[in-house]
C-alpha cells in the first residue's frame, strides 16, 4: 500500500480511571468502565515518490517527513523528535520514505486519551503500509508498550485499549498484564439512553497528565484503599448497566468516583473546578467528573434532558462540546 488513512475514537471513562496503572494492578487488579465518543484523531501517511521533492535531500537520499503542531524532515527514524513516532517506526520496523500527517477533533492535553488515541491510529496505519492487518489487541498492546515501557510515561493502558476496540466496555488489567476487554450487554441501546444525559464542558485549561499521573503513581501505597474503592465502583457500574440505564444511579458512580478520585493527587481538582462541580449539582447535575488525569480539560457531568439548559445557563462561562456513542474502535478510511 502506498496511501493510507487511519482514525481512531477519543474515549470518556466513567469510573475505575486510575487502577490502569501499573503501580495498581500489579498488586490487585484493575478495572475501568469506559465508552468511546464521535471525536477522532486521524493518521494520514503517503509513501514519498521519487519526483516529489520533499522526499529527497541535496544528495538524492530520501527522508521522512513529519507533520503535526510542528514540521519535521529527517533522513532517517533515529532524527525524528516526536517520540511516539520514533518508537512506533522502530516497534514496526519501518524506515522508508513517508510522509505522516495527523490532525484531531480535540487538542491534546484534555482529559479524553489523545495520545492514547493517537498512538493506535498511527501503528494501525504504519501495519498497513507493510500490508499487516492487526488486531485490536494487538494495537492496544503495542501502543501501551511505547508508552509505558518505551518511553517511561507514567500512564495506564485504558486510552490505547479504548481506542482500539471502541464501545461501552468494562476493561480489566490483570497483575501478569493481560486485559481483558468485555463489551456492556446491549451497547446501543445502552448507548441511546445514557449519551443524551451526558455533557462535556471545557474548562479553559489544559495540563500535562504526566505531572498528575506522577504524584499518582508516588502515592499509591496511601491511596491503594482509594484505587480499591474506584475499581469496585467499576464493577459495579457495569452490574447497574446490565439492568439498563438509571440517570439518578449512574450519578451516583460518577460523583463517588469524583470524591475518591480528588484525593489521589494535589493537582487533580482546583478551587475552580470544585466550584463548577458544585454549581452543575446545584442546577442539576446529577453528578460528574473531570475527565483524565485531572487538573483541567473536560468537566463530564450526568445531566438529564429536561435540566440541561439550567446547567448550560449556570456555567455559561465553560465550553460545550456537542458528542455522541462512536461504537468502533481504530479503523481504516482508506488504504
């Protein structure tokens, strides 16, 4: 293949964020529940020809090029600044003339598995240009082993197993680090009673979820009761949603998640974020979260229908972002 265009689904999670950790599951199993949004990064790469100039340097020798928030032209993968690039081209084993493109619906640093996300759709593309067809697992698993191992981030493996499969899922990580990946009963209908009770509200901040995650991972023997908490409540959700869909219930898992969740870092809650939690509850709210790591990006609240533009009118000041149920995981567009 000379052309291919990949995308893959940015991902809110429910409850369990956090026990996706290694520094957690290694010692008692993780859990998350999660479900995958109609808001995508996508991966575009073009193998360079010789009568494209760019493909080549002064002394006839091709390059790769390299396109996202800044440009990059190297002569070979070991140049290229872009970590996850670098690494997926070496996990891959791929060093051609190509050009790599990406673009996304949301910037990064939101809350919502971008790199994550990133990083599936940009390893499904590189297979596909070598005429591989991997398997979700497969992309969950490499995309979590550049991550974690190869670059040392102090992430979990949720956003790549999220983004890979797509849907409603319980996932779990196992202490051998297996996952499982188990799909909630009745997806779409599921789907079609819980989004329309869900919002997301930008909060006008970005941050870098290493800073948060870090502090996370130093202070888990404190908060490995908290994490214990959080993974039941995983499970727990995924009992409530095999009996169908309670937007007072659902609320419920959301705002004990956010209490456990606030205490597990310094920086994952802030004075304005605690007053906007508070304002949603006042107006309707029936409880919520920040997405992610925490410390900024998306306010996820559980809001039913008839009480949405209350809340939508109390935190004026904040960002909707309109979403909806993406069903699939990474997929081809074009190849």
């Amino acid at each position: 293949m000379d052309f291919v265009v990949t995308r893959a689904p940015f991902r809110i999670s429910f409850a369990g964020g956090g026990t996706d950790l290694p520094s957690f599951y290694q010692q008692d199993h993780g859990a998350v529940v999660s479900a995958t949004i109609d808001k995508y990064v996508y991966v575009t790469i073009n193998k360079c020809r010789p009568l494209f100039a760019h493909g080549i340097d002064d002394k006839g020798r091709y390059r790769i090029r390299l396109s996202y928030s800044a440009t990059e032209n190297v002569q070979s993968v070991d140049e290229l600044e872009h970590p996850i690039v670098r690494e997926a081209l070496k996990l891959v084993d791929l060093d051609i003339p190509m050009d790599i493109g990406t673009m996304a619906d949301v910037p990064a640093g939101n809350g919502l598995g971008s790199s994550g996300s990133f990083c599936v759709a940009l390893l499904h593309a590189l297979h596909l240009l070598k005429g591989e067809t991997p398997s979700p697992d497969q992309l969950a698993a490499e995309a979590a082993e550049i991550e974690i191992n190869r670059l040392g981030r102090p992430v979990g493996k949720q956003d790549h197993y999220a983004a890979a499969f797509g849907g409603l899922n319980l996932i779990k990580f196992r202490a051998d680090e297996n996952v499982e990946v188990h799909p909630l009963e009745r997806q779409a209908d599921l789907a079609s009673n819980l989004f329309p009770n869900l919002m997301l509200l930008h909060t006008g901040t970005s941050r870098d979820s290493s800073t948060v995650l870090s502090e996370q991972r130093d202070n888990v023997s404190r908060i490995t009761g908290d994490l214990i908490e959080m993974r039941d409540q995983a499970h727990y959700a995924e009992r409530l949603f095999s009996d169908g869909y309670c937007p007072q219930q659902f609320g419920e898992v959301l705002h004990e998640n956010w209490v456990r969740k606030r205490g597990l870092a310094s920086n994952i809650s802030s004075t304005d974020i605690d007053k906007w939690y508070e304002t949603a509850m006042q107006f309707g709210a029936l409880g919520g979260k920040i997405c992610g790591a925490g410390g900024g990006g998306f306010l996820l609240l559980c809001v039913e229908p008839d009480r949405r533009q209350e809340v939508r009118k109390a935190l004026s000041n904040l960002t909707e972002l309109p979403f909806g149920y993406e069903p699939l995981g990474s997929r081809a567009l074009l190849s």
